[in-house]
C-alpha cells in the first residue's frame, strides 16, 4: 500500500517475473449509507510466502475486464463476487 486517505486508497504492484508495475487507486465514499455493513478482515489467499501464481494474474485480469468500478454493489450484503 503507497498510502491511504478517507476517500481512497492507493497501491502499487510490482510483477516478480517482469518488473512491470502498476499503480491502482481505489476511490471510497466517505459518508456511510444505511446499508453499509461491518466488513471482518478474510482470510489471506495466500499466505505471506506464497508467490502470485500465473493464474491468479489471470483471474484478476478476467475480473477487472467485466469490472465496472461499482464498489458498493460489489462490497453490497450478500454479494458473491469473486476474482
């Protein structure tokens, strides 16, 4: 994480095999709604010491692709959305 404030958060990845890097802002609303609900810390996908697999990349790309920036539908009760 590069940094992070009330309205959004900013990250910068770096690919191990390539170098290539990438900058990713996610921007939030800063006044709750009513049906915000209490977000508890998932468990890791992977563990500290596990590399990003090449299929993971994948799933992220594929996610992103059909990701049209909605984060309250995404991060919504009930939602099931995956990568």
């Amino acid at each position: 994480m590069v940094g992070r404030s009330r309205t959004m958060w900013a990250f910068r990845l770096t690919c191990p095999m390539c170098g290539a890097q990438s900058f990713i802002a996610a921007v939030v609303g800063d006044q709750p709604s009513d049906d915000e609900v209490s977000i508890s810390r998932p468990e890791p996908a992977h563990d500290d010491n596990t590399p990003i697999t090449e299929d993971d990349v994948v799933a992220m790309r594929r996610f992103l692709e059909n990701f049209n920036g909605d984060f309250k539908s995404l991060f919504s009760r009930g939602s099931r959305g995956s990568v």
